[in-house]
C-alpha cells in the first residue's frame, strides 16, 4: 500500500480487534445511515436474495434438510474466511464526529460459533424469502445471512424430491455494494456445492493463523491505485462540474417529478416489486437492442422520464419539464488485481456519475389525440431520449478519468453531519422533488451461476433500503429472462401504483422499438 494510504491500512488497536478509517464512498453511506436512524431503519441498506434448489444425492442416504443447512452454514463460514471484510463494521465516533471501520478476529471455535450463531439464521416462516424480505427484515449491523425455508407451493426450481431454500443477505451499505452483494452470493453457491458434495469430508479455513488478513479488502482509492491528489487541470473540471450543477438548480424549466402520497414525514416499510420479461421477449428485446447499437439499460432508462410525463397534469399549452437523476457505475474494471474480480466482493467500488443526468421532454396539452402523427411523434420522442440517455451512458464510459474523480464526486454530495448531539437526529423530510434513478445489474448469470452441481439457483436480486419518496428501479437479466423492479417506501407510494410504472417502461420500450421486434 502507498504511504499516503497509510490511514487506509488496518491496525491493531487491542487484541483481536483492527480498524482502519473510510473512504469517501464508505463515508457518504454512513453519513446516509446515520441521518436516517431516527426513522428506526436503516438507509440503503442491502438486501440479496437467492432461490436454492438442492437435488438429493443418490449416492448417500442423507439428503435431507440437516445436509443442506450444514453445507450452507460451512460455506458462510468459508467466505468469513475468503473475504474477511463480510464481517466488518462501519463505527461512528461521536467525540471525533467521523466513522472508522471495524474487524473482529474469530480465532478459535468459540469465536467462530458466536459470529455463526449470530450471522447465520435460520428464519420460521411461511413465506417466501422474497415475502419475508418485503415484511420489514431486520437490518442487523453485522452483515447477516438469513436461511429460509420456502412453502411446498409450485414455483420455478421447486419440483418434488428437491429442498429448497431462499437466501436473504442484510447488510448494512458501507460494507458491501450491489454488485458486491450478487458476487459474493455467487460465491457462496459455488462453496455450497461443494461443501454439500463433500459432506463431511470438507475441510473448513482455519482462522487460528490470521491467514485471513490477506484476503481483506481495501477501499477504492486503494483498489484502483489512485494518486493521493488531482492535478490542477483535474481540480478545475471539479469545480467547473459544480459550477454547473449551480446552474442547472438555477434553470426555470420545471422538474419532471414521480407523484407522491403526501402526509407522512418518516419513512415506513422498504417495498420491492418486480417485473419479469418471458425468455421470447427478452430475446425480441436483446436483438433489436443489438440491431439499433443500444443497450437494454439505454432503453428502460430512457423509457422512465417518458412514463413519468405521461403521469404529469396537463395543461391548456404544451409544457417543457426537465427528468434529472444520475447512473452508478460498477468500477470494478477499473481496480488493480485481484480487487477486480470475486476474490473482492464485500467493498465499495462503484461510482456515480458526477455530473446530472438531464432530460428535457415536453407535456402534452390537454385534448391532444393519439392519431397517426401523435403516435409518430411519440416514436421520434423515445428514440431523441434513447440517444440522450445513451450519449450520456457513453461519456462516462469514455471517460478516462471519470473513475479517478469518483472519490471526489462522491464527497461532493455527502452531507455534513452536525456536532453530535444526544440521541439521534432529526429525520430528513421527504423530498419535495422526488424522481427515479435506475441500476443495471447486467448479465447476472455471469457472477452467480444458474447450475453449481446439485444447486440450481434461481431470482437473483437485491436492493438497498429506499427510504426517500423517490424510486429505485433495477435491471437485470438471468436464465435469459429480463427483469425490471422497483424499490419505493410504503409511506408514500402503494404497490399498485409502482407496479403500473413498470408495466407503463415496459409498454414504452416494446412500442417504441415495434419496428425492430419480429
């Protein structure tokens, strides 16, 4: 590690205890948390689920309940081991008002029973893992793996003679991003395979020798080699970035806002619905993506400010409103090895995209008609946006810097705590503009597999607690089915109504592309 990332490095600072201090993604997640515990939950914090199916062993009599949970509970214990930072902790330091982050050591077999007893649970319910996720989880501070046991209902990968089980990962953010979340599940099945083949003949890590610590992960600005400071030509785009984001809050056309039930003041319940495309249509949908050089992320992306005009009230004259809202990126690619790959999963190495992502889009007058040249106009509309979304998409892609600016982009936009005052802070109120972001999860059959010997996996997601007023839309595409889902807060918005917006991106992409779907 360079010297000027010393501060990055862990330090023993009593037994079996080391910590180090956060960068500034880890930072701006904490800060989230920390403004929002008022509310009794936490902000943003993820939530990964996968569905399991083992298939019972010819060779061996056990293939029961006790053999699967065995072999689960071998493999979470496998990945404290393979990526330590799983079990680590983001602390805030009210005299010092800043957050340092924290690992513990589980040097012996009591060590390691305690961390399992209290990471590893096993849930009684009749729901599904999706169900119980919607049905205010807890959001322990120690990342946790909750193991629950599905209804005997007909569902895809539950036939007879199989167990099943749903996997549901909480953690808090400043632990591990989405990306992160759906590589280390991925992991997890390729260990639970094997620990459940192996039965007892698997060998578990040793944690006695502190063979770990080679496997923690660092923070961004280490995982991708940063320099400690930004030339001088790096600082003025900074500052001409925040100079125009001034602008932009000062410009007379309205925003586009997502509609909202007003009253409530403190978020409630963290809902996600989802939406899914049969393998036909998402194969129609891929081929024209490919056809017209734009991806299914380009198109739902562009879809959003199309439907969220289509909920505005309209006027006598036609309208200007302006859609803003931003893209993460996963910055992996940009890291050095191995913090590029699954051998790094539970850290924070995305970005955002630093500059607004705008949209100007009119609002049709009252009485307008869908005639022919209404329905040619809608069409010339989507693809104008398309190409906005897919320009901006592109700029940052391109952008040989954009991922060495990241750290500075994202203390850009964290709050500053006020001193530390008894008992928690004032709730923020719910935005009076509220729109919606999205997140491509891309290909995930590529991090988590659909087969891993016995297991077949299937309804990889996950999510990170919404509670503002907005919308978190997610993209993703597994068994060759697309899927598009919503996180929103039960304060604020009902299921109904998110659940037409999904509906209404999906209308927009399938109309708008009808001349490139056969």
């Amino acid at each position: 590690m360079a010297a000027q990332y010393n501060k990055y490095a862990w330090q023993q600072v009593e037994q079996g205890v080391w910590q180090r201090s956060v960068d500034e993604i880890e930072q701006a997640y904490a800060v989230l948390s920390k403004l929002y515990e008022g509310s009794g939950r936490m902000f943003f914090a993820i939530t990964g689920h996968i569905s399991l199916s083992f298939n019972s062993l010819d060779s061996l009599d056990d293939g029961s309940d006790t053999r699967v949970d065995t072999a689960l509970r071998k493999a979470w214990l496998t990945l404290r081991h393979d990526h330590p930072t799983i079990a680590s902790q983001v602390k805030y330091n009210a005299g010092m008002n800043s957050f340092t982050k924290l690992y513990r050591t589980i040097p012996t077999i009591a060590d390691q029973q305690v961390w399992l007893d209290q990471t590893f649970v096993k849930v009684s319910t009749n729901q599904t893992g999706s169900e119980w996720a919607n049905n205010d989880p807890p959001a322990p501070e120690l990342p946790t793996l909750f193991v629950i046991t599905p209804p005997s209902l007909p569902r895809e990968g539950n036939r007879p003679g199989l167990i099943c089980r749903d996997l549901v990962l909480r953690s808090p953010h400043d632990v591990i991003d989405g990306v992160g979340t759906l590589l280390l599940l991925g992991n997890l099945v390729n260990i639970g395979s094997k620990a459940y083949n192996q039965g007892s003949l698997f060998q578990l890590p040793t944690f006695d020798d502190g063979s770990e610590f080679g496997n923690m992960s660092p923070p961004f600005r280490v995982a991708a080699n940063l320099p400690k400071s930004l030339t001088e030509r790096q600082q003025q785009r900074l500052a001409n970035v925040a100079a125009l984001k001034e602008q932009q809050l000062e410009s007379n056309i309205p925003l586009l806002l997502i509609p909202w039930k007003k009253g409530e003041v403190v978020p409630g319940m963290h809902q996600r619905i989802a939406l899914t495309i049969s393998q036909e249509k998402t194969s129609k949908l891929l081929h024209a993506c490919s056809y017209i050089g734009v991806t299914v992320t380009h198109l739902f992306h562009a879809a959003i400010p199309i439907m969220m005009r289509d909920l505005q009230t309209k006027g006598p004259k036609q309208q200007r409103a302006r859609y803003v809202s931003y893209i993460l990126r996963n910055e992996r690619g940009n890291c050095t090895e191995p913090y590029n790959s699954a051998k790094h999963p539970a850290a924070l190495y995305h970005s955002g995209s630093g500059t607004s992502l705008l949209v100007d889009i009119n609002i049709p007058a009252t009485g307008d008609n869908n005639t022919l040249e209404q329905h040619r106009a809608e069409s010339k509309e989507f693809f104008r946006v398309l190409q906005e979304m897919k320009k901006f998409y592109h700029d940052i892609r391109d952008d040989a810097e954009h991922f060495q600016l990241a750290p500075y982009y994202w203390a850009a936009g964290t709050r500053e705590l006020p001193p530390a005052v008894k008992g928690p802070l004032a709730v923020p109120p719910p935005s009076a503009q509220p729109s919606v972001s999205i997140s491509s999860l891309g290909i995930v059959d590529k991090i988590i597999p659909p087969e891993a010997g016995a297991i077949s996996v299937f309804d990889p997601w996950v999510t990170g607690e919404e509670l503002r007023n907005g919308l978190g839309f997610f993209l993703g595409t597994y068994r060759n089915q697309l899927c598009l889902s919503a996180a929103y807060n039960a304060a604020w918005h009902s299921k109904q109504e998110v659940e037409k917006y999904l509906e209404t991106c999906v209308d927009v992409v399938f109309r708008g592309l009808e001349s490139y779907i056969f």
